[in-house]
C-alpha cells in the first residue's frame, strides 16, 4: 500500500486512537484539525504530524483539501457534532476525495436499568422538560460548553452547573450566560461513577443532563450514578444524519481497516 496522506477531522478520544492506530500500522502522513489548542495538543501526542487548532470554514477545508494532495478524509468527530459531519461529507463530494466517518457505536442499554433516563429531542426540549417536572434541585450538566444556552432558555443559571474544559472559550461562553465561576467544574476526561456521586452530593442535584455518546464518553457511569443517587438522568438522543451512507461509516478498527483494505 502506497503512503496515505490523510486529512483528519478530530477532537474526540476516537480520533486520538485512531491516530495512534494508523501511526503503527499504516504509512501515512496526517493533518488533524481540532477547534481547541488542548484537542492539538492530544493530537500531536497521539502522532498526527501536522495540526490545526481551530474551526475551518467550509471553503477553507476545500482549499487545504484543493492544495494539500490528500488521499482520505476522515471525520472522527463527535457523534453529536452534526454540522461538520454534514460538512465533511459535503467536502469529499466536491473535492472527490475517498471518504469514512469514524464514530464510536451507540450504547446497548439492554443490561442496563433505565429507570432514571428522561429522554430529549433536544437541549432546548431537555430545559423544558427540567422547568416543567424538576423545579427543585440543581441541574449537572455534562454535555459541553456549546449546549448550554439552548438549555438555559428555560431554567436559571443559579441553578446550573457546567462540567467544561476550562479553556478560554468555554470560559467565556459561561460568562456571556452569566454562569459564575464557582458554578464552574473542571471537565478532566470521562468521570468515574464515584466522581459522579460525589458531584451529585456536593451540588445537592436533582438532574443531570447527558448526550447519547457511546461508552466511551462515560455514559454507563452517569446512568450509575442517577440510579443510585436516585435522581433524573436526562439524556439527548443522537442526531441521525441522512446525508450519510450506511457504508461511509465505520465504528470499531477493525472495520475501518477492512475499509482502508477496500480503498486502496
């Protein structure tokens, strides 16, 4: 197999194994782009040669694309990051360029008591649902920093506290809603169940709110914890992006391996 030049759309746990994967078993050269400086710095840990640490615009990514020779484009983006999973595979089409949405496969919740699970369309549905049948308690909330204003059109920031990297952005996003500093926790990967428990505890909450991101983003131990803590769990279905094809996605290596087999 020749040298792959790929172009990588990152920023999650996923696509820094699978950078690791194809640095140990594939000759490649990677350029992976990343909206924060932390997600670069992962990414060069994980041996991607080149980054690039902030959003790109749709025609920008065309350029790079355009002018950089590449021979895959691979989105190993969030599973909710719906925008640029449309984009990336819009992209490839116009730059005909080999393409594989790599994302990690949802949660089977058939051994799993389910009991505290509201679920949303939303998270603005989910801020809905927590003025209308949580009134009382504080609201955890482990779904980023770019959820939060749909989420905070209907409950009170007094109320809310945000588990987010504290990055610059971030920061600032919370201070533009008016969510104080010691509402503030600091995000350091996926959270344990006792790390769950405690912040319950500490916080006095009645609801914390989850997307749907798979094991990978700790989900299990958020489901855990609401159960055992006794309080609402409510948990943002997965987009479901028609402008994929079953056969662009892949969700375990070894599929993407028998892939790449395909490809080239």
């Amino acid at each position: 197999m020749k040298k792959l030049n790929i172009f990588l759309l990152g920023g999650t746990k996923d696509s820094t194994e699978l950078i690791k994967h194809l640095k140990d078993n594939y000759d490649t050269h990677i350029l992976t782009t990343t909206t924060t400086e932390y997600g670069s710095k992962l990414a060069i840990e994980a041996g991607s040669d080149d980054t690039i640490a902030r959003p790109l615009l749709k025609d920008e990514i065309i350029e790079i694309i355009g002018n950089g020779d590449f021979d895959l484009l691979i989105d190993a983006t969030h599973p909710f990051a719906e925008h640029i999973t449309k984009t990336s595979k819009s992209v490839s089409e116009i730059c005909n360029i080999r393409y594989i949405r790599f994302e990690r496969p949802s949660l089977s919740f058939d051994d799993i008591d389910t009991s505290h699970i509201v679920y949303a369309k939303s998270f603005e549905d989910a801020g809905q649902i927590i003025a209308g049948q949580y009134p009382e308690g504080n609201i955890l909330h482990f779904a980023g920093a770019n959820t939060m204003e749909d989420v905070l059109k209907n409950v009170s920031t007094e109320r809310f506290y945000p588990r987010i990297l504290k990055v610059p952005k971030s920061i600032e996003k919370c201070e533009n809603l008016g969510v104080v500093n010691d509402h503030i926790i600091e995000m350091k990967g996926a959270a344990s169940l006792k790390e769950n428990i405690d912040l319950i505890e500490k916080y006095d909450a009645s609801v914390m709110i989850t997307k749907e991101s798979g094991e990978i983003g700790g989900v299990i131990e958020k489901i855990e914890a609401a159960n055992q803590k006794d309080i609402c769990l409510i948990m943002i279905k997965r987009p479901v992006i028609k402008e994929l094809e079953k056969k662009d996605i892949v969700s375990t290596l070894e599929e993407f391996d028998k892939k790449i087999k395909e490809m080239f």
